[in-house]
C-alpha cells in the first residue's frame, strides 16, 4: 500500500495537484480495507466499510508528503455473520473498546511508478510500525492507491486461536481520492 502511494503521490505531483501542500481526502464510497483470515482447514474474507484518508502532498518534495487513515472497526463485516459478530468481540477487535483503528505515515519513499509507505499502525491501543508496498492508478478524476501486504496479528495483542488460525492476515487496501 505504501509504495502504490509513493507512486501516486509522484504522478499528483506532476498532473494532478495545482498548488503546494494540497490536502486530498478519500471518496469513502469508493475507499476500503479489506482482510482475509486463514486456518488449516480455510480461510474467512472480511473488511471495514467505514474507512477515511487524507494524503498531504507536497510539489516541491513528494517525500514530505503524508497519509492518514481512520477506520470504524464497528463497520467490520465477513463472509459469515456468526464470525463477524465474533470478530466484534473482545476476542478480536473489540469494537466497544476501541472504536477505531488509524494509521499515520512516517515515511513515504519512491522508486518509479511503485513506493513504500511507512508508518505507525494503532489498533487494540498498541501501536507497531508497519512497511507497506504501494502502487497508484491515476485518470482523469481519481487517484486510486492500492496495497497487498500482511501483517502479524499478534503484535496488537491478537492471540485469540494461536496455532489453529494463522498470525499472519492478509490485507488489500484500495484509498480513493478524487482529483480536485
């Protein structure tokens, strides 16, 4: 996700931003996160419907730019409703407790088309740096950033099924952001 940003924001610079520092914010109708869940005998899609972004870009050095996401964990859904409601839990995300989940960009580095995005990830109240690889589709009235990246679940205290599910969860983030 990281380096689909990176490149995107380097193709905004060249075509698609008129000034500075211009702040970009996600059409959450097209912007999603996306997960898969996966154990010995299977494996569970879900995601988040609620997702919010802002990138700040910057002309004169795209690197300075940055990216900020807010997801309502409530608007967590599965393919089974039996598992969404236990993924509501404490057991998983604990939706009452905490809310939402949001990531801050520490550092956004370019090579090309195709970047790299690192920043800090909050979720059950630990928050642990991740690296994402990104890549970014430009068109007339969208810019669109993509990520396919895993993460280890454990790391944010996620232990509920250690050694029948797997740690690692994959995720897919698509990041919307009309062209102004």
């Amino acid at each position: 996700m990281l380096r689909m940003f990176a490149s995107a924001l380097c193709l905004l610079v060249v075509m698609a931003v008129p000034s500075m520092g211009q702040t970009l914010k996600s059409d959450k109708e097209k912007s999603k996160v996306d997960f898969t869940g996966k154990k010995a005998d299977g494996e569970h899609v879900g995601g988040f419907k609620d997702v919010t972004a802002v990138a700040k870009v910057d002309l004169e050095a795209p690197e300075k730019g940055s990216l900020t996401i807010e997801i309502k964990t409530d608007s967590l859904w599965s393919d089974d409703e039996k598992l969404t409601g236990h993924l509501k839990n404490p057991d998983f995300f604990d939706v009452k407790k905490y809310p939402t989940i949001k990531f801050e960009s520490t550092k956004i580095s370019m090579n090309g088309e195709t970047g790299e995005i690192i920043g800090k990830l909050t979720m059950l109240d630990k928050t642990v740096e991740v690296k994402v690889p990104v890549k970014g589709d430009l068109s007339d009235d969208m810019l669109t950033v993509f990520a396919d990246f895993k993460i280890d679940r454990t790391k944010w205290g996620m232990n509920y099924g250690k050694g029948k599910i797997n740690d690692e969860v994959e995720i897919k983030v698509e990041l919307a952001f009309p062209r102004q």
